[in-house]
C-alpha cells in the first residue's frame, strides 16, 4: 500500500535501496578518484562533467537498468549479499518454524520457484477476482474496496497512519488521493507527443493484461477504455505534486459525520469496521476535492465498470509475481516508462522484493555483519560538527529577528539524530510465511504491512520508529518527529569511508547531514517547530525574507532544460535544491572548523577545498536514460544529478574561489541564492 509520507523529506530519489561497505584502504588519495576527472572539460563550464567525464564514459547503462550511477553499483553488490544470506536461510533445514530464518529462507524460495510460479498462473488470486465478480451492489463495491486496501491494491484512494501535523505526539489515521495505474496525474493531463505515447501503450498493456485473465481481444480492448476514463477523471481531480508540498494543503481534519457529508456514495463506518479500524472519531481528508470527484464516480460509473477497473488493478498490483507472461507485460509498460531495454535477473527482482517486506528483520542480520560501531561514531562527530556551524549561523544571521533567531536555535536545539540503525528491531511474528505460491506470500506480507501500520492510530509516538530499513542508501529528515535519519547503507562509499581524508567525507557524508539538518529550514520544514507541530513560528518580516530566499532557488532550477525540450519544474525541486545548497554550504564550514582541516593535505596538486567539491560532485556520478529523466521530472523533489552539482556550485562562492570561476562562467550564478 502507498503509505501516507508527505512529511517525510528523503535525500535521493525513492528506489535506490541499498549499499555494500567497500574495502577499506589506507591509501587517502582513493577518496579523490582522479581518474573519472575529464580535464578537456574546463571546470568553470561544466564542473560536473569535470569531475565526473571519464566515469561516465566508462560506465554505460546496463541494458536491464534505467540509470547507472555510484550508488546503483553500491546496491547491486548489496543485493548480491543479501542473495547469499537468503540463500543460507533457504539451506537451514534446521531454521524452527515461525523463526526469522525460516520466513527469510521460505519467501526467497517461493520467489525463484519459477517452476511452479508458472504452472500455478493467475490461480493463486482465484478468490480475490471472485470477490469482484460477486459485487451486486455499491455495499458490495464499498467492501471489496476496503479489502483491497487491506491487501495493498490501490482501489481509487489510499489509507495509512500519520503524524498529527497539529499535535505531533499522536498518530492519526489519513486518506489520500490515489486510483492511477500511472505514475502520476501529469501522466494522464500533459499535453506532447511523449506524455501521449505513454497514455498509448498504458492502453494497450490494461488491454493485454484482460487478454491474459481470459477476456476476448475486443472485450478486452474496450475494458482498457473503461479503466483509462476512470483513471483520467481522477488524475483531473489529483491535486499536483507541488501543492501537496505545502502541508496545509494536505491537513483536513474531519469528524466521520463531516467525511460521510463530503462523501455521501461512501460509508466510512462502514470501511473503518472492514480494515478492524473501530472507534476512530476522525481523520485527515488530505485531499477534499478529490473525493468530492471520487465521490461522484461512485454513483455515475456502473458497478460493470468498477468491477473492470478493481480487477485492472488488482492484477496491476500482483503482476510481478505472477507467471512469466504477467511479469513480461508489466516489465513492457515499465520500459517505456523508465526506458529500461530489459529486465533484471529473477534472483535480484526477488531479493529488491524481500528486502521491501521483510526489510527490517534483513536490516539486522546485515547491521550484524557489514556496521561497524566505530563507523557510527566518526558520523555522529560529523552531525555534532554540523550542528555547531548551523548554530553559530542562526546566532549570527544579520537578516534574522531575535524572536525568530531564538524559536530558530530552539528547533536545532531539540532537532536529533539517528545513525545506522533504529534502537528497536519489528516484530515479525504475526507473519505467515510458507513456501507455497510466492504471490500469497507477497499478499499476506502487504496485509502485515497494513495492519502494522493501522495499529499506530491513536497510539502515542513511537520515537524509535524509521521508515527506512538500515541497509538503505538514503537518509531523511521527519518534520514531524524533528529527527534526520542516516541508515547504514549511506555510510560507506562514495559517501563516507573512516579512511578517507576529511575533505571527502565532509563533501559527501557530511553535506548528506548538512542536506538533512537543512530540510529542517527548508520552505517544507520551516513551517513545523521544534517540537514537530505544524506551527509558525518565524516573523512576518523573516518570514518574507526565507521566501525570497527559496524563490530565488526555484526561479534558477525553473531555468535548467532537461531532454532537450523539457524545464525543470522549480516549484517541485525547491526544497530538495535548497537543502542541496544549505547542506553543502554547512559541511564546507563544519570541515573549515574541524582539526582534521588544519592538518590537511594536498592531493595531486589538489587543494583540500577542491577535494571537498570534488568529493561532493563525484558522489553523484551518473548515466541516466531520457525517459527515466522525463519521468524523475515529473514525480521526484529531486533535480537531476547534474543540476544537484551545477546548481548548487553556482551559488557558492567558496567553491568560485577554490577553482578561480570567472565572472562570466555559467559556474557562477549571476543571481546568487543565499539561504544562511
């Protein structure tokens, strides 16, 4: 199921899973990789090109990825990993029923039993498209509806717990807009030859998919229409990936009598008593004008028609466990999305799987192995380092009120940290993992997954809680909780090696911190205090001044083309971009403040300042296919590699003087951004 995260402000983009520690070594010039420098590209130009050409040159796309970077590497050696520590799980005749190693071994041999995926075909799904065929009425519609959420089927709108904007200490209950087979409302609205032929072949892959349930071609075919109208009524109703930026937008409060008003057609009683969710009294409608449309569709569209698109989505939502002709489909209509040319190995597509479900009780066996404590120290002298730089900062900032500057250091103040791993590991128990069809095994895995999540409504906060596994190669920062996380998958190469010299560590490592603590003052992040409430707390006349700020940031990346014929979309980046440049900026001076700066030395002629910039851009080596670039563009907070590197160079002047950037270079902002 979608979970409801729009509080939650990650660092890369959503996917990238997982890392592998490399081999340390004592040599310190291995952080400076001087060999992926292209220097027939004038760093005032292109300084990420500089830093980064002959990596690029010698690491084409594989054919089954849509981009192939530092940290895609990172996490196929992670994935080979957990491969063997699921293949020895599989091999523990021994492992007691019920135990962690029995489910870990059992999911992975469901998984690669294309044997019997294949002989099975869609059987194992017999009852839940039974479950469609019986409805008779809009009771019967409203149920199924429910126990697709209950099972992870996106069936026109999503349900997940959340963090009270308004009262961070509690855990409410929140509906969101969903029901897209596409990645996004602007999938089905923009206009372009591009956009239209994705809506194309999204036609021709429903319609292939009815042909494999058993529907003749025709039928087939006009089902497809029926699910694309549906689904192009609700992407009109979405609201947009920039105003769900804003939390008030997404912040409505209802009793369940006011939600029964907004949505007459649908009894919340009733679907709150189907997902075991009673005596909730109200909840967060993110988005009311969807539902008022979805609200409509419930009485205008036929039950025929729902029942076509519950069993489009359905078979959408389990396809790629499915046998070979499922998966072939799916991976089809991925491909034009992505441009991905073919698809992973069965081994990887299981593991990328696991890893999702049963990712914490994996994360524990893989911090065991592969996370040393020293390392977590090192970066908590990072974070403590960071912290002191942003506190001189805000003491010092000419534009600041006193009233701000102290609600401002308050937040800093109260903001904390957490490395590696959460202090308290999920509790698997409840779990039913056999070595039947791997698909039931995925289904009774996303029903865990729900319920899990449900059984936080109305509960107190649970501060030791992450949302990401510890072998994950991100990090991110909870407005909410007032926390940044750092898993152990991001604390290794090219982001963090305890050998490396510090002028590359705090050009990666420590600008993840940096990016992270920042998110906590970025237009997203300024608006809750310390304390994680979603509350003002900034001066108008600062207040004014921020925004002038981060519009200065989303004016520059609304300038940057990608794919020839496509802008940036500013507004969608500014905070990822602003959280680039005040993290980047952070780490800089935190690395000017550190004794390990003082006893720095040149590398190759290179300053200790050019190694922190070079650290930096090399950490976001990259190829990446045009359409998965177009489709970043239109779902990801993050700009691409390239602009994360340029743009942020651009307005920093340290940088300009650490490599003599001229005036007239494109290196050089001609409108300086400043956050700090």
């Amino acid at each position: 199921m979608k979970r409801w995260l729009s509080a939650i402000l990650t660092f890369v983009v959503c996917g990238l899973s997982t890392g592998v520690s490399a081999t340390p070594s004592n040599d310190e010039s291995m952080g400076l990789r001087l060999d992926w420098l292209d220097k027939g590209i004038s760093s005032a130009q292109n300084f990420y090109a500089f830093a980064n050409g002959h990596w690029q040159q010698q690491h084409s796309i594989p054919s089954n990825y849509s981009r192939w970077s530092t940290i895609s590497i990172l996490d196929k050696k992670i994935l080979q990993m957990i491969q063997q520590m699921l293949i020895e799980a599989e091999k523990n005749k021994s492992a007691k029923p019920g135990s962690i190693q029995q489910k870990i071994g059992d999911f992975y041999f469901s998984g690669m039993d294309e044997v019997t995926i294949n002989r099975l075909g869609i059987a194992p799904l017999k009852s839940e498209f039974d479950k469609i065929e019986s409805i008779k009425n809009i009771q019967d519609l409203q149920a199924v509806i429910a126990y697709f959420q209950i099972i992870g089927v996106d069936s026109g709108f999503n349900f997940g717990s959340m963090q009270d904007f308004m009262n961070s200490e509690n855990m409410i209950g929140a509906v969101e807009q969903g029901g897209l087979g596409l990645p996004d409302r602007d999938y089905y609205l923009k206009e372009g030859k591009k956009f239209q032929q994705v809506r194309e072949a999204y036609i021709r892959y429903v319609t292939k998919m009815f042909e494999l349930l058993g529907d003749p071609s025709e039928q087939a075919a006009s089902e497809a229409n029926v699910v694309m109208t549906i689904e192009k009524t609700l992407a009109e109703a979405s609201m947009s990936k920039i105003d769900q930026r804003d939390p008030h937008n997404v912040y409505h409060m209802m009793t369940i009598s006011e939600l029964g008003k907004l949505t007459p057609n649908f009894s919340w009683p009733q679907f709150l008593n189907t997902i075991q969710l009673q005596g909730v009294k109200r909840l967060n409608m993110g988005m009311p004008e969807f539902f008022k449309k979805w609200n409509a569709l419930l009485q205008s569209v036929s039950l025929n028609d729902w029942k076509i698109y519950l069993r489009s989505h359905l078979i959408q939502s389990f396809s790629s466990f499915l046998s070979q002709a499922f998966v072939d489909e799916s991976f089809k209509m991925h491909s034009i999305i992505t441009g991905t040319k073919t698809q992973l190995p069965r081994w990887q597509r299981v593991v990328s799987t696991e890893n999702h479900v049963l990712g914490f009780a994996i994360g524990q066996w893989y911090v065991e192995k592969y996370f040393p404590a020293s390392s977590k120290k090192q970066v908590l002298d990072i974070v403590h380092n960071i912290r002191n730089v942003l506190r001189e900062d805000l003491q010092t900032l000419s534009w600041m009120t006193p009233e701000t500057r102290k609600a401002a250091l308050k937040k800093l103040d109260l903001m904390s940290a957490q490395v590696g791993y959460p202090s308290k590991w999920w509790d698997y128990s409840t779990l039913v993992i056999d070595r039947g069809p791997y698909v039931l095994n995925v289904k009774r895995a996303q029903v865990f997954l729900f319920k899990r999540d449900l059984h936080k409504i109305g509960k107190p906060i649970d501060k030791t809680e992450w949302e990401m596994n510890p072998q994950t190669i991100n990090a991110y920062y909870n407005p909410s909780m007032n926390i940044i996380y750092l898993p152990a998958g991001i604390l290794q190469p090219p982001f963090f090696d305890p050998h490396y010299p510090a002028s590359i560590n705090y050009g990666s490592i420590g600008y993840v911190i940096g990016h992270e603590i920042t998110h906590g003052f970025d237009d997203q992040g300024a608006q809750f205090d310390g304390h994680g409430n979603l509350k003002n707390w900034w001066k108008p006349q600062d207040l004014e001044k921020f925004k002038a700020a981060t519009q200065c940031i989303m004016e520059q990346y609304s300038q940057y083309k990608i794919d020839d014929d496509l802008f940036i979309q500013g507004k969608l980046v500014m905070g990822e971009a602003t959280a680039d440049l005040g993290g980047l900026l952070l780490a800089y001076r935190a690395f000017h403040a550190s004794t390990a700066y003082k006893n720095a030395k040149r590398i190759d002629g290179y300053t200790p300042d050019q190694q922190f910039f070079l650290g930096f851009a090399q950490s976001w080596a990259e190829n990446i296919r045009p359409e998965q670039l177009r489709n970043f563009n239109t779902v990801d907070p993050h700009p691409p590699a390239q602009y994360r590197v340029n743009g942020t160079l651009a307005n920093m002047p340290y940088f300009q003087s650490a490599f003599d950037i001229p005036e007239s270079s494109p290196m050089r902002s001609q409108h300086r951004c400043v956050i700090w």
